[in-house]
C-alpha cells in the first residue's frame, strides 16, 4: 500500500494524463475487475433517474460513454444526452463508439459545468466523484445545473462494514485489481491509483451528509456487494416544494 497520489492541481493533470493513456482498454479492464457487474450496476443508476424521452441529461466524468449512451437509449431523438469528461483519450474512445449516435461530448471540468443553470433533467456519475479534490465544488454545480426537480445520481465505490468481508474486498482491490490492470497495460502504476482513491473517500453515509448540506433533498443510496460499490440518488428540490 505503498503508492502516493499526487496533491492538489498535480493530482487532476496525472488523473487527466493517465486516463487518456488507459482509455483504449479501460473497458476491457472495467468488465474484468467487476466481472461484468458495472454493466448491471450503470442499467440500475440510469433507471433511478426515471428519464422520459425528450429529457436532457449529463453524464460527468463520463470516460469511455457507456452511461452516456445509456441515458441517450431513454432520452431518445428528441432529447439531449451530454457526456463531460477532462480526458481527450476517454473522449476519442466515447466518440468513437457512439459515432452514428446522438449523444454528444465535451471536454470539459466536472467543477465548473460549461452548462446553464437548470437545464438538466438528471445529472450521473460513474466512479468520477472518487477522482475529484473539490467533490463539493462538483456538487454545487450539478445543483446549479438540475432543473427543480431533477435528480443526480453518482455510482461509486462504498465502505464494507463487516470486517471480514472489508479485508477480502481490501486484498482484491488492493492486489488483484492493480496486478490485473498491469496484464492489461503492463507496467502501468495507475492501476494502484484506482484503490488509493477510495481510501479518502467518504462513506456512503458521509457522502449522504454532503449531498445534503449542498442542498439537495430525498438523498438515499442503495448497497451492492456488502457495500463496496453504492449508487447515490439525490434530488433538487421542486419550486413548489420550496418554503420560505
Ligand atoms: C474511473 S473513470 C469512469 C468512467 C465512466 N464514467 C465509468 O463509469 O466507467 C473516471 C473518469 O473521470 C474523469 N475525470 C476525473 N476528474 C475529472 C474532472 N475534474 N473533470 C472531468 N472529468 C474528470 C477521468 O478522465 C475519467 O474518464
């Protein structure tokens, strides 16, 4: 458990860096390490959001444009689906993939949405929360983008509360996981990155504590596995429910 993640802004460039270099096989690497399982996991977070066709929707951090193209699926023609993400790899690979598609891509920072302010019907997030130094700063944001009403959602990993069970998850994320990412990319020492950056991340209670403060409302998460992987629903509160 020895790797170091980079502080500070030096953290967003190596985050920026290393993601465009494992963009071509991040995939292949997200099937392996979760033995499929984000597939399932990305399906639950897009219908939580209860989209309808003709809605807009983000998708922040969206990498290679899996939840993306997910959210286009419900939001059809005549809807927007939006992915954002800082990586011009993980970008060229979304691109490339939904190329006859109507989603569309930018490049863009997670804590500054070169979006207007209530435009969007639902904001996700896939393992991107986790990678960010400002969550905050990010949170603000989504709740400044959000139509009233409109829901964000954030699929990231969890604490494991039971001991036993939080070492094995422990052992495979911190050993299995970096020694199948460098089959993948050998010699790459951004696969032990990917566990570091759970360690200082809150808890799905915390985090809960956080969307609230920010000033959303009906926050609930839903577990999986023991806990080590959790999607987050919160919402922006309607006009009509506002007081004064
Ligand atoms: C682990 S990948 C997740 C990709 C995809 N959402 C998924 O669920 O598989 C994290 C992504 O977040 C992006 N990212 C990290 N920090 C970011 C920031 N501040 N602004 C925009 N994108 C960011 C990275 O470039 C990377 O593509």
């Amino acid at each position: 458990m020895s790797f170091k993640i980079p502080g500070g802004q030096k953290k967003a460039t190596y985050v920026k860096n290393k993601f465009s270099v494992i963009a071509n096989r991040y995939d292949l690497f997200n099937d392996i390490v979760t033995q499929w399982m984000h597939r399932y996991w990305k399906g639950f977070l897009v219908r939580k959001a209860g989209l309808k066709p003709g809605d807009s929707a983000l998708d922040i951090c969206c990498g290679t444009g899996d939840i993306t193209q997910r959210l286009e699926n419900v939001v059809g023609d005549s809807g927007k689906a939006t992915g954002l993400d800082f990586s011009a790899g993980m970008l060229h690979v979304a691109r490339a993939r939904t190329a006859n598609r109507r989603s569309r891509f930018l490049q863009g920072d997670a804590t500054c949405l070169p979006m207007k302010s209530e435009s969007q019907d639902a904001v996700t997030v896939g393992f991107g929360l986790r990678n960010l130094d400002d969550i905050q700063g990010c949170l603000s944001e989504v709740l400044r983008v959000l139509k009233p009403g409109g829901c964000f959602l954030s699929l990231d990993m969890g604490k494991v509360k039971i001991p036993l069970i939080r070492t094995l998850f422990q052992f495979y994320f911190f050993v299995i996981v970096p020694k199948i990412g460098k089959m993948i990319y050998p010699g790459e020492e951004f696969f032990d990155y990917f566990p570091h950056s759970s360690l200082n991340y809150p808890s799905q209670e915390k985090l809960s504590d956080i969307l609230e403060n920010t000033g959303f409302s009906n926050v609930r998460f839903f577990n999986f596995h023991f806990g080590s992987t959790v999607i987050h629903y919160a919402q922006k509160q309607s006009a009509s429910t506002v007081t004064d």
